[in-house]
C-alpha cells in the first residue's frame, strides 16, 4: 500500500507542479482555446500558485518526514480544485470531465491513505 501511495503521490505531484507551471508559462487565449468558461488572468494565475503548491506538498513532507500532516491536506485542498475543474469540465464536452473526476479521486486515495498513516 505504501508503495502504491507513494507512486500515486509522485505522479500527482508532477501534474500539479507542471499544470501550474504551464498556468504562468502560456498566453492567456492559448488557455482560453478549449475551456468552456471564460476565467480571469488573476484567477487562472492563484489556480497555478496553489497546483505548485500543492504538488509540493504532496511530496516533501511526507518525503522529508517534517509536518507529515501537510500531505493529506493537500491531497484534500487540491481535490477542492478538481472538482472546481470537473464542474467546469461538465460544461462542455463530457469527455473533458472525466480526467479531473479521476485524478480528484486519486488525491482522495492519498487523502485517506497518508491520513490514516499519520494518525497512527
């Protein structure tokens, strides 16, 4: 299980650090291309600060062993931006939901899992 976990928490770290990354890296109307809502830069900008963030978090407490409490709550903040981002994917092609409902629920796999290891 925890190795399970750990690979788990390495992917999802990488997404969210490079999602965040690309947040700050593309044009504003290339992120506009295919959503079906219309967001603000500023907005579009602190959903790239907190994926960074948060794809840190689900690494390196856990990694260094300092504030291992970090790693659920993390898994557990970014799973409020999947399903802020599952909503908005509903509001287009259905298809374009299905890959944050998955990931939200695999951060909800990390939630529980390094939850239940830290409270032991």
């Amino acid at each position: 299980m925890n190795i399970l976990l750990w690979i788990v928490q390495i992917l999802l770290g990488l997404l969210f650090v490079l999602s965040g990354a690309m947040k700050f890296i593309m044009t504003p109307e290339q992120m506009a291309a295919g959503s079906p809502v219309s967001l603000p830069l500023w907005f579009i900008r602190f959903i790239g600060v907190c994926e960074i963030l948060g794809g840190i978090g689900l690494v390196l407490p856990w990694l260094t062993g300092i504030k291992r409490g970090l790693t659920p709550l993390a898994a557990s903040l970014l799973v409020v931006i999947m399903i802020g981002a599952t909503v908005i994917g509903f509001m287009g092609p259905i298809a374009t939901a299905i890959l944050p409902l998955i990931v939200g629920l695999l951060l909800v796999f990390v939630a529980w899992g390094r939850g239940l290891k830290s409270a032991a």
